[in-house]
C-alpha cells in the first residue's frame, strides 16, 4: 500500500481529482475554524468517487460524532491512537471502499 501526504485540505483535494486513492486518512485540524463545513465539502468530492474517510480528531463530542455520520465519515479515530487500530481501519475501508459505514450502519468512533 503506498502512502502520500499533504498539508492542507487543497492539496488533498487536488490529489483526488488528480489520482484518486483507496483511502482517504485526514486529521481533522486541517478543516480549520469551519470544521464541519469544510469536512462536508470535501467528503462531497470523495463520495462522488466512493471514497471512504477516515478522521484523526482530538476527543469530540458525541453532537460532533453525529455530524461525522450524517457526512458519511467511514470512521473516526481520536487521537492517542495506536497505528495498529489505524492499520486496520484503513484495511477494512479499502476491502470495503463502496461501503461507508460498519456492517451496523453506524459511525465507527473509536476513542
């Protein structure tokens, strides 16, 4: 599995018009002040290509972890976090890159 970073919500964008990836893994800081509004806008680009998203997040609300679901976020992974969880997540997302949600429908939050 091959890997790419970037540093701003514009960049990631690009590399999803440009080359679209299994996955996407995003720390949630790079929504900036808007947050949840830039989240929505950039989930939309990769719906439209069925790609699943996972957040990294600092610890949220559970009112933030319903606006994750209601977007369609995959999974959400708050920080510290061991790779191996993350490992898996991203795993289970591509197996299953046309399913956004668990077998149960709902967001998996993992705290």
């Amino acid at each position: 599995m091959q890997c790419r970073a970037v540093s701003t919500i514009e960049e990631a964008e690009a590399v999803v018009e440009h080359k679209p990836p299994h996955v996407v893994v995003l720390d949630y800081s790079l929504c900036g002040a808007a947050g949840i509004e830039t989240l929505q806008m950039f989930h939309e680009v990769l719906a439209a290509r069925k790609i699943p998203l996972i957040l990294i997040t600092p610890p949220v609300s559970d009112w933030e972890l319903e606006q994750f679901e209601d977007i369609g976020v995959y999974a959400s992974l708050s920080n510290p976090f061991r790779m191996s969880e993350l490992a898996q997540l991203v795993k289970e997302a591509s197996k299953r890159k046309k399913d956004h949600r668990s077998s149960s429908g709902e967001l998996r939050a993992l705290r």
